[in-house]
C-alpha cells in the first residue's frame, strides 16, 4: 500500500512538473506571438505612414502645380490688362489731357 502511494505520489509530482512545463511553454508561445504581433503592427504601420507620406507628397505636388497654373494665368491676365490700359493711354493721352485740363478749366470759368 505504502508503495502504491508513493507511486501515486510520484505520478501526481511528474503531473505537476508536466502541467508546469506544458504552462510555461504556453507562456512562452504567448510572449512570442505578442512580440510577433507587437512586431507586425509596427511594420504595417510604418508601411501605412510612408503609402500616405507618398500620398500627401503626390497630392502636394498636383496642388502646387495647380496653383501655380492658376498664376501663370492671373499673371497673363494682369499683363493683358496692363497692355490694354497702356495702349489706351498711349492712343488718348492727348485727347484726356485736353478732356480734363477743359473740365478743370471749365470749371472754374
């Protein structure tokens, strides 16, 4: 009987030292899926942040264009206007001369 109990003894202390052993490779698996895990997440995100700088980048650059278009065309229209107002006065500048200087003139009389 003592035997038997020893026995029995030693089975539940092998059990234990199992149980303890199939635990701690558990948690060893845990930490390594959580650091794979932790690992992945940061190279997606590193992947997401530099597909988005790529994007902004790209967005940026039509944006700047765009504008800058816009520009060139403010800028023509303005030297069309400037063109057009100084050929205007080129060809009346006598005729708005006499116009005002007989308006002030005039005026006064």
């Amino acid at each position: 009987m003592e035997t038997e109990y020893i026995d029995l003894v030693s089975k539940i202390i092998a059990a234990e030292h199992t149980a303890q052993e199939i635990a701690r490779e558990a948690q060893e698996k845990q930490q390594s899926l959580d650091a794979d895990l932790e690992r992945d997440i940061a190279h997606m995100r590193e992947d997401y942040f530099a597909r988005a700088k790529h994007r902004i980048e790209a967005v940026e650059k039509a944006e700047r264009k765009g504008a800058e278009e816009d520009i060139a065309k403010l800028d023509k229209r303005l030297k069309d206007a400037m063109d057009k107002v100084e050929r205007a006065y080129q060809q009346n500048k006598d005729q708005w001369v006499d116009t005002l200087f007989f308006r002030i003139v005039g005026g006064r009389s």
